[in-house]
C-alpha cells in the first residue's frame, strides 16, 4: 500500500504558497497517486511506456498549463507546471521526466517562440495527449558544448530544409509524434548559426536508430535520432533563420527550473517511505524510529528537502517573469542554474541516507526506493551538469 504524504503536506503549510496553489498541487497529488503510480514498478522493470497515458494526462488537463485556453491550454503559468510535476514525481518520478519533455521542453517552447500557424497545428494535439512532444538538442559529440560542438545540420532546398546529423539522449524519443530539433543552418557563424524546427515522425528521413537502456528514470524511454536528408517544410522553421540560440537559451533556463520540482517530488516521496520503514523496522525488539542515529538521518532529509522547496520555488516564481526571447543571461540565467544544481545535489544526500535507513532492502533492486536511488545521476547531468551550472553562476557573479 502507499504511505500517506503527511510530511509533504505538513511542510506545505509553511511553503508560502496561496490556497489556489496548494490546491493545484494537491489535486495533482491526488490524480499521480491514483493514476500514475500504479504503472511505476512495470515501468522500471520492463522499460515498458503505457501507450494510453499521456491522453489520459491531456484529458485530465494537465498539459499546456501555462499555453491559453484559446490554444487548448490550462490559461495558467509556469508555477502551477511545477507544482505538477512536484507532484507527479513524487508517485512516478520516470513519467514526470517524460511529460517535462514534453510539456516544457517540447509544447511550451513551440507556443512562446512559434507562429500562429504553427500553434494552431501543433498546440492541440501536444495539449490533449493526442501527440507525444520531445526536444533534440544534445548530439553524440556535443553534450556540455551542445551548441558550439553542433554537427546536425539544416540546408535549405526550395521549400524544404533537408536536415542531416543525429540527436542522442533524447527523452521520448523513441515515442514522440513531434519534436523541436535545432541544426546548424549557417556553419561558419558557430552557435550563431542555429535554427529550430518542428518535425514530425513521419517525415521522410526521419528514423530513431536506436532506443538506449538506463540505470535510472527507465520508463522514460530515450533515445538517438537519426536525420539523413530529413526533408523539414520551410513552414516549420520557428523563428528566424539562425537565430534558434534564443530559443535553446530561454528554453533551457525554464527547463532548469522545471528539473528542480523533479528532485524535489522524488525526494518527499523518499522520506515518507522512510518514515514509514522506520517505525515499522524492528531490531533488537524495538522499531528502528527509536535509535538516535536513524532520527538524525530523518531530521537532516527533513532539512535539506525544505531548503530545496525553498530554492525551488524560487526559481519557479522567477521564472515566470521570463520574457520571450529572454533567458541564457542575467539572474534568471543564474537562478536556475543554482536551483537545479542545489536540488540534484541535495537529493544525492536524502536518497543515500534513505537508503541506508532501508538497509538491505533498500539495495534491492525491485524496491521502490532503490528506483528513487538510481535516479539521482540524472539529474546532475541532464539540463547541462553540475560543472556546467557553476560556470554559469560564477560567470553571472563576476560580470563574465
């Protein structure tokens, strides 16, 4: 059975969020716990994606939280995402990952930085579930350099664009109808030369090559994509040619601070278990709540999971107040950056002491806190690493 979440909600009583808000995340709450927590431990073991979920998700209306209503979204901002996926992560953390993808990554980039007539196209389906979206960025030889190190490119040919080059690591992949792709459009002008495009799966010269198998997040499927003359409408560059930077930089700045709520969902979820274990464990005929070293490791999971609400949130709230074709400089660049770096750091601590609470159970591989454990990597590499976010921040603080 689930453990209730009486710490979570204990916590967010003092979390400096309005009623509105808290009801948002615990209805949220409410749907992960019913809906999406069931598919959690077959999608770990087998790697296995349910086909029908994320029309139930659009159906239940939580896809294109912040897209307006005119569009098929929920007309409300960038928060309420993360408090969805706060929630979301804390019952089926490999399926927040993939509706990140999806949500903000894919949806929310088209809508802030496409046309009319590309939203018209492709925000319904994306909002309903109908569609699957994913974002190809990272390549085999370009993951920290993602944009000086680019090697896929974009030729214009008449109406078309013939897209050739790969994509690795990419989350949905191997399920996505549509996908927001970036290529080098003009080669010589560097990370100057970069151009968005929406494609879809169908377009000819479009295959996923192969789909990859992970320690962590495994019912998040992920994949390589390869473009071999993959010819792309002209109709579906977004924005100006080569002047995709913007949108990889906005987008990754409100992609760091959707990865926050991430770490924060898994780790609420990891301390309830925790709580629970510990007063059921028995040893040396008394539960193990009782011993003084395990109730400090409680106290400090308690702590450094509220200090990630804190930063987390703060970040969220900044975040939304990014303008169009804003993002990849300045304290919002810095913000997100120090929010995702603290939130993946902190949960390596709280889930190496939940495991270790767990004991031998907690290296059992079926366990659900061993599939909270190997999830922790990810996230401080994902959405630029560790290294990477303190470059960032230093290079804000000293005017670099």
């Amino acid at each position: 059975m689930t453990a209730s979440l009486s710490t979570a909600s204990a916590s967010q009583r003092f979390s400096g969020l309005s009623n509105d808000e808290q009801q948002i995340l615990d209805q949220a709450d409410h749907f992960a716990q019913r809906e999406l927590y069931p598919l959690a431990e077959r999608m770990d073991r087998e790697e296995w994606w349910p086909p029908e979920v994320f029309k139930l998700i659009g159906a239940t209306g939580y896809f294109g939280i912040p897209v307006p209503e005119a569009h098929g979204g929920a007309g409300l901002d960038l928060f309420a995402s993360g408090l969805v996926v706060q929630a979301f992560s804390r019952w089926n953390h490999a399926l927040a990952l993939s509706w990140v993808a999806h949500e903000n990554l894919c949806l929310y980039n088209i809508y802030r930085n496409a046309d009319d007539a590309q939203r018209r196209r492709y925000l319904p389906g994306l909002c309903s579930g109908r569609s699957i979206g994913a974002l190809g960025l990272t390549e085999p030889g370009a993951g920290s350099d993602a944009l000086g190190s680019m090697r896929t490119t974009a030729t214009r040919d008449g109406e078309h664009y013939r897209l050739n080059g790969s994509k690795l690591y990419i989350t949905n992949g191997p399920v996505a109808d549509v996908l927001l792709v970036y290529a080098k459009t003009n080669k010589d002008r560097g990370a100057k030369g970069i151009s968005a495009f929406i494609v879809e799966k169908d377009f000819a010269g479009f295959k996923v090559a192969q789909k990859l198998t992970k320690m962590g997040f495994r019912g998040s499927p992920t994949a390589e994509l390869v473009f071999d003359d993959c010819r792309v409408p002209v109709a579906n560059r977004v924005g100006e040619e080569d002047r995709g930077v913007k949108v990889v930089m906005s987008g990754l700045d409100l992609e760091r601070a959707m990865v926050s709520p991430i770490c924060l969902g898994i780790c609420e979820r990891a301390l309830q278990l925790c709580i629970d274990y510990a007063r059921t464990r028995q040893q040396f005929g008394q539960p193990i709540a009782n011993f003084q070293m395990v109730r400090a490791k409680l106290a400090d999971m308690y702590v450094w999971t509220e200090s990630m609400r804190v930063m987390t949130y703060q970040a969220l709230r900044a975040a939304n107040d990014l303008e169009i074709g804003g993002g990849g400089r300045g304290d919002i660049h810095m913000i997100t950056a120090a929010s995702v770096m603290y939130a993946a750091e902190t949960m390596n601590k709280v889930l190496n002491e939940a495991v270790q609470i767990h004991g031998g159970s907690g290296y059992i591989w079926e366990s659900e806190i061993n599939r909270l454990y190997r999830a922790i990597k990810l996230l401080e590499i994902g959405a630029g690493t560790t290294e990477v976010r303190k470059i960032i921040i230093s290079d804000e603080l000293l005017g670099r």
